[in-house]
C-alpha cells in the first residue's frame, strides 16, 4: 500500500486523529498552515474528485461542516478556509482526495492571493457557453466597438 494517507487510515502511520467514521477520518495536518489546520479524508481510495462517488462525497461534506463547527467553537473563529487541490496544477501532492479545514485568524500570515482578470462580454459568453448546464443560454453579446471609434462617431 503506497498511498500515505491509506496507509494513515490503515493505522500504518500514526496521525493526530480527531474524528473517525465508517466513511471518514478527520487528523491534524503535521505541518498545519494554522493551528487546528486539519484534513478531513475518505476511507476509500479515490485519486480525485472525479473518482469519488457522489454519495460518499455527501458524507465526507458532512464530515468536512462538523469540523468546521468543532473548530469554530473551541477554536472561537468563524474565518475559515475550506479547499479541495484537484491536480498538480491546483496545488494537488497526495492522490487521495482531502479538504483541507484552515481555521484563520488575525496576521496568520496565510495569504491565499488570486489574480483576477479582467473579461470581456464576448469572453464570458464564450466560457459560459461552453459551462452552462441547466439554465437558459443569453444571446450572444455584439463585439464592443474599439475607444477610438467610440471616439470618432461621437
Ligand atoms: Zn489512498
């Protein structure tokens, strides 16, 4: 058995456990980006998201509120972090689905920075129509005429 995180629920490897279900553990990370930092894990074996059935992935949610609620009370914050890393691109190291619960609170000096873009009607068209599911596709959006055009009809 390769995968560390089996081998922590197989008892292999000793953890700071903190809650134990059929389906889930809950253990303390062991280089927790904050105090109570923790990792809520499925018992079975699934490499990612994708391979998860959606019934365990409920339970594990469910797993993932309960300790956000154990934390915000004896831990007395309600700023919380809930991530999934699915892929090496998303920042994804061990291949057996986790959420990381990172409790937060003030200069933590954790620093989640996102760049955000700026896009264009058109841009989010195209993207949405290609994500939407089960609700209603808008109209095409015309292409913004150019500032200097703008300009000249004016
Ligand atoms: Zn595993």
């Amino acid at each position: 058995m390769e995968c560390i995180l089996c081998r922590i629920i197989d008892n292999q490897i000793a953890s700071r456990k903190i809650y134990e279900d059929e389906d889930n553990i809950a253990i303390l990370d062991i280089n927790p980006a904050s105090p109570g930092h923790t990792l809520v894990v499925p018992k079975k074996h699934a490499d990612s998201i994708f391979a998860m059935d959606s019934l365990d992935l409920r339970r594990t949610i469910e797993v993932v509120k309960l300790i956000a609620e154990k934390i915000k009370k004896e831990l007395r914050t309600d700023n919380i972090n809930i991530i999934l890393n699915n892929g090496r691109l998303a920042g994804q190291i061990i291949d057996h689905v986790h959420f990381h619960v990172v409790p937060r609170f003030p200069n933590d000096r954790i620093n989640f920075t996102i760049p955000r873009y700026q896009m264009s009607d058109e841009q989010f068209w195209e993207v949405q129509s290609k994500l939407i599911i089960n609700t209603e596709m808008p109209p095409k959006p015309e292409p913004k005429k150019e500032e200097s055009e703008r300009g000249k009809l004016e």
